[in-house]
C-alpha cells in the first residue's frame, strides 16, 4: 500500500472522534438545519431528515471512513489507489471542487457570527423585533464589512491548516463541544419556558403529512443531513485516513451521528420556541437570517443576555472554525498529496480562489445582487450557492461513495477493513445491502425527483 510516512495519525481514537465531530457540528447544525425546518413545512422535514441520516448518511459515513483507512490518502489519490487505471479519481475530485465551493459561502456565514459576537456584547441588536430584523438585513448588505469578515475568517482557517490541523482541532473541540452542548441547554429551557414556545413546538413536532409527498422537502433534507455530516465530499475520506488501523470505526461513527444529530434537534428546540414567541413571526419568509433575528430577541429575555449572547456566538463561531478547516483542508491536502506542492503554496493558491468565488456571496444582500438582474431567477448568490453544493453536489458524491464501496472495492474487502482487528460492527449485512441497494436507490429517485419538479 502506497502511503506517505509521515502523514502522520490521530492522537487518540477519543482525539478523531472530537476532529470528526469538531467538523460535523457547525453553522450546519445551527445556522442551517433551522433554516431548512423553517422552509421545509416544519416536523415534516425533521421526520424526512432523520431517516436520511440513519439509512443513508450513517452508512456511507461507515463508507467514507473505511476508504479513508484503507488507503491512507487523500480522496483521489484513496480512489485512484483502489482501482487504479480508471475514471473514480473524478469522484475525488468533485469532492475537491465541491469543498472549494462549499467553504465559499460558508466563510461568509462564518463572517457573520463573528460580527455577532460583538453585536451582542455591546447590545447593539437589541430592542423591538423589527428593528432586529432591519439591523440584520442593513448589516448584511453592507459590502465592505461581509466582505472584510470574510476574508478574516479564511485567514483564521487558513492560519491554522498551515500548522498542520491534527493537534489544534483535537485540543479545541475538547473544550468546545461539551460547552456548546451545556449552553444550548440552557438556552432551549429558556424558549421552552417561554409564552407561545407551544405552538412553536408543534410546529417543529407535528409532521405535516402533506409535505411528505414534496420532492423538494426530500431533497433539502438529503442534502442537510450530508452537509451537517460533512459527508459527499471526501472529507471524511481525509480524516479517515489519519486513522490508525486499531482504532474501530462503527463505534467512532455511531458517535459522530449522535453528537451531530442531537445538536442539530436541540437548536430546533431553540429556535421554533423562541420565535413563535414573537409576534408575526413566520419561520418560512426568515430565509438566512432565521436565527441572526430570533436569537437576539431570545437573549433579551435572559438575565445577563449580552454576556449570554456574546458566549454563544463565539462557542458558534469556534464550531464554525472547526468546519472551516476540514473543509480547507480536503482541497489543500490534495494538491500536497497529489501534486507535490508545499503546504504553504496549497494552503494560499485554495485560500484565494475560495475568497474570491466568496465576494459575490458576501455581496449578494446588497446592492450588488448578481442575479436578480438575470430574469427567471429570485434568489441570492449565496442561496443558489448553498443549493447547487448542498442539494446536488453533496448527494452525488453521496451516490459515487456507495456506488464505489458496494459495487467497485465491493462490500466483502470494505467489512475486511471495517473488522480489523475484532473491531465492533452492529450489522455488517444490513450494512451491506443498504450501501449497495438503499444508499444509491434513495439518493438517485431523490436527486431525479427533484430535476422533474423544477421542470
Ligand atoms: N458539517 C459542517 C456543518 O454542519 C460543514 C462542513 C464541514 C462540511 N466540512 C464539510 C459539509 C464537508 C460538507 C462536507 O456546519
């Protein structure tokens, strides 16, 4: 087997799950899964997004992981090493355009809770809903500042991939991730307990059923529960491979779904509560700006809110960073693994093009909208970026992974790799037939539904 000596492993099996974690829970789970209930009809979409994760995400997480330790690469050069000759290196390299595209939007919602943090602290979003809805739309369509944010964010990420990331993630979300989990809490309590928080939650509990028929509520919440994952695009190919081959996989996968599943449920149980209380609010019309709007109005409630909100927003700002770097380092670690260039070089020549594809993001709320002026189309850059990624990129890197493992490298060599040294795997034949069978049939009927209702 082909592999660079010095790439190096995890700490601990403790240490991965903590980076996979640090790189599955971000503005995905907080910023985006609210989003995505709010404009998908509400339970329904968090019914649909839970099968997504159990039968499709979990298994081809299990999936990614194993090609990951396998190989010890790099997703084209994992793909190119298992069936060397043929065109699956593509499948690596969607995923290596795929991260590019992703982390330009990303950057720029990043950029935002950075601006947060300082909002809040100093109090400046506080007062009546409105007025909390106009400084948000204000602040975002202001250019230099969502641009100048952004680039921070990238130089922070970037920063940090160039000291090489193992050590760094591991240390951070150690700290991180147990004290998010406690402020959520707290703060869920609070928009549980507050007046209206009833109907909020049925409306985040209560499946409307009709919604379950709407090719495009399947096809938001196939691509959430990747992007929330980070799975599709290699990403957990590359963590994977700094896996030692004593360290179990299932086990470290069962703990990476959960942690980013329950994080996910619990900002709902924020987020719906909290607006519901408010007055007029309409989960479905809040679009991007969904919790930049409610949570400040939820943080007034609190005593010490300011002091509340600022530590929120820097624990989300953090989880973001985390996410920042995993995605960074997917494009980054494939031109040093596969074209030789010094990391250095990787990391700057990435870091420019994404910043650059990231301005008409940052833009897209202002004046400068570089799509509203194209007829047929409604939406901002930002928006359609989020789409084409999440919805379709993701879910066909999903689709290439399970395509690969069950019919390619076929499921017998990945369970000899998942069951090394006596590892613990639940299930390895229902394990089978849904990445063989459920895994592409799922996602294809998903992806072809969703083309047939847009035309
Ligand atoms: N999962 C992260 C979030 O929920 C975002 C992310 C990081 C990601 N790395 C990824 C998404 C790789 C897709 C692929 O915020």
């Amino acid at each position: 087997m082909a592999s660079t000596p010095d790439r190096g492993t995890w700490g601990s099996r403790s240490g991965f799950i903590l980076a996979a974690s640090g790189s599955a829970v971000g503005l995905g789970n907080i910023w985006g899964f609210p989003t995505q209930v709010g404009q998908g009809g509400g339970g329904a979409f968090v019914l649909v997004y839970l099968v997504c994760i159990f039968l499709i995400c979990f298994p081809i997480l299990v999936a990614e992981l194993a090609i990951g330790r396998r190989t010890h690469q790099s997703p084209v050069l994992s793909f190119a090493t298992l069936r060397p000759g043929t065109a699956w290196w593509l499948a690596g390299a969607l995923g290596v355009l795929t991260g590019v595209g992703i982390l330009s939007f990303y950057s720029v919602i990043a950029g935002w809770t950075v601006a947060y943090i300082w909002f809040t602290a100093s109090a400046t979003v506080t007062g009546e809903p409105e007025a909390i809805e106009k400084f948000f739309s204000e602040f975002t369509a202001n250019g230099p500042s969502t641009v100048g944010l952004t680039f921070v964010v990238l130089l922070t990420t970037a920063g940090v991939i160039l000291g090489g990331v193992r050590s760094g993630i591991e240390r951070v979300t150690k700290v991180l991730m147990p004290a998010f989990i406690v402020l959520l809490v707290v703060l869920a309590v609070r928009a549980l307990t507050l007046p209206g928080a009833a109907v909020g939650l049925a409306y985040y509990l209560r499946p409307d059923l009709t919604r379950l028929f709407d090719a495009n509520v399947f096809n938001a919440a196939l691509g959430q529960a990747f992007f929330s994952l980070s799975l599709g695009m290699g990403a957990m190919i590359t963590y994977g491979s700094y896996l030692d081959r004593r360290d179990g996989i299932a086990n470290s996968a069962v703990w990476i779904v959960l942690l980013d599943t329950s994080i996910a449920l619990l900002a709902g149980f924020i987020i719906f509560p909290a607006g519901f209380s408010i007055d007029g609010f309409n989960p479905n019309s809040s679009g991007p700006g969904l919790i930049f709007t409610v949570l400040p109005q939820l943080f007034s409630t609190l005593p010490g809110g300011q002091l509340f909100g600022m530590t929120f927003f820097v624990l989300l700002a953090m989880a973001a960073l985390t996410s920042t770097i995993s995605l960074l380092e997917v494009p980054v670690s494939h031109f040093v693994d596969a074209r030789h260039w010094p990391r250095p070089k990787a990391v700057g020549v990435v870091t420019l093009v994404v910043f650059t594809l990231a301005v008409p993001s940052a833009l897209g709320n202002g004046e400068i909208n570089f799509l509203t002026s194209i007829p047929g189309i409604d939406t901002d850059f930002l928006t359609l970026m989020a789409t084409v990624w999440n919805n379709f990129a993701l879910p066909m890197g999903g689709l290439l992974t399970a395509l690969f493992v069950g019919w390619v490298w076929r499921v017998d060599h990945a369970l000899e790799e998942l069951l090394a040294h006596e590892a613990w795997f639940p299930n390895t034949a229902l394990w089978g037939f849904l990445i063989r069978w459920i895994c592409p049939l799922a996602i294809l009927s998903i992806i072809i539904g969703t083309v047939y209702s847009m035309v």
